[in-house]
C-alpha cells in the first residue's frame, strides 16, 4: 500500500505508472461486446445497458441475422424485435426495442442509414447517452469525448486514486485530467478487465494485483468503491386506519409484574 501523492503532478505520474502495469497484466482488453462494424456496436450498447456482455452476445446475433443495418433495423416493428430480445434471454426487452428501433430510423432520417461520428449528433438518437457514445467514438475510431465510467472504471478510479469523487460525470473529468486523449478507450477496458478478473467488488484479490504497491486502497479496498447498500423507505400509513393508543404506563408495569418463570409441578 503506497500513501496518495500529494501533488497534481505527483498524481499524474502515479496514474500513468499505474496504468502502464495494468496495460501490461491486461494486454487482451478490449470491448467484449460482439459486433461488425459502427452500426451493431451501437446497437448491442444501447442493449448491453443494465445487463452484461454476454447476455447482449446471446442474444445479437439472430438479431443482426434479421436486420443487418439500419434500415431493415429502421423497417422493423418493435414488437418483432423484442420477440428476438426476449428468445435471446435480454431483459426489458419492450424498451430496449423500441429504443433500436427509434435509434435505427434516426439513423436513416437524419444521416442517410450511417452512424455519425460526433458525439453531439450520437446523443440525440434514442437510447444514446454520453456514455454508448463515446464506446461507439472510441472503439470504432479512437475518438471518443471522453472516458467510459461503469461499475467497474468507477469502483477502481476510487481505489486506486485517480478521484475522490462517486458520481461518473465527475469520475470522469478526472480521469480526462490525468490522462492524455489516446489513453481514453483503451483506460476504461483496462480497468473494466482489472475489475473482472482482480479487483472485485465484494472480495478483490489484493495479493494477486500487480498495481498493490501502488494502490492507496490495497488490502482494504472491499471498503472502498462500493455502492451503498440501498434504503428502502418506511410504508406510508393508510389513510384512515386508526392509530393504535398505548398502554398506560400503571398496565405495563402490572403486566411486566405478573410475568414470572414457567409454571412448574408440586412435587408429590
């Protein structure tokens, strides 16, 4: 375990040795979402949302076997397609195929079928966060606007330093502040494979980790990163039931009195 360097500089340098190792002990990282081509990243990212990469893997290629581009994507029924969804095992499949469905006609409608390469013009398809933007950027043509956050960059950037901060848009901003634009995409599957295959949320393998010299969180980092177990509000009272009153304290206390040790027989 190393203290945090104190200095931006100091930081800098840190991060960057930091991720020069992971890169080495993760060679193989990469986006594990299946595709061919700007179109089906797009697609299987706006349905690996809330799910994971294998799933989305299971499920896309009957899909792409049955609308291989944007415009037989964008002639579809989004019924037909959340048939295909929900065979291939996906989720919420009603919304996520209205979503490709709608994504799918923008394309047509406003870029002649192309996935655009700005993320100002991504965003504004259906289903299209900042975040299934910059996957398309980055992957496709290494220029994606900033660092894709999920669980696992989100987790990591707090262990091991790189911010303080919890939310991603912040997260973010800091990991575009420590890093150079080309270190963008390749950073976010570097650590998404560190944090699948090493640093787990609940157990990570701090003895195994070829970066716990240098991580400030190493040997304790499940307490760190971790999202807060989530509170479930207490039910609101019915309206109109009847409060009940309570006990007038001389009841209590005669009744705690008359509370005495199970009964036991006379002996004969």
């Amino acid at each position: 375990m190393t203290a945090r360097p104190k200095t931006k500089a100091e930081r800098v340098a840190r991060a960057r040795e930091v991720f020069a190792k992971l890169r080495a002990i993760h060679p193989d990282a990469h986006c594990e979402l299946d595709h061919q081509g700007p179109f089906q990243l797009l697609v299987a990212t706006v349905l690996s949302a809330q799910t994971t990469d294998k799933l989305v893997n299971k499920a896309t290629p009957a899909l792409f076997a049955a609308y291989p581009d944007a415009r037989a994507l964008a002639a579809a029924e989004p019924t037909a397609v959340g048939e295909l969804l929900k065979k291939g095992g996906l989720g919420m499949y009603n919304q996520k195929s209205k979503n490709i469905v709608g994504l799918a006609r923008g394309l047509v409608e406003r870029h002649g079928g192309e996935v655009p390469r700005t993320l100002d013009a991504l965003v504004e398809l259906p289903g299209v966060g900042r975040k299934t933007a910059n996957v398309v950027l980055g992957v496709s043509w290494g220029t994606p606007e900033g660092v894709v956050v999920d669980t696992h960059v989100q987790r990591l950037s707090q262990r091991l330093g790189f911010t303080k901060n919890t939310d991603p848009g912040s997260i973010e901003l800091d990991l575009c502040a420590l890093f150079p634009r080309e270190d963008w995409d390749p950073l976010s599957h570097t650590l998404i494979f560190h944090g699948r295959r090493v640093c787990f949320a609940q157990r990570p393998a701090c003895a195994a980790c070829g970066v716990s010299d240098l991580c400030p969180s190493a040997f304790k980092a499940e307490h760190v990163g971790r999202k807060p177990p989530r509170t479930r509000p207490a039910p609101a009272p019915k309206v109109g039931a009847k409060k009940k009153p309570a006990a007038p304290l001389k009841a209590v206390k005669k009744k705690a009195a008359g509370k005495v040790g199970p009964a036991t027989k006379p002996k004969k």
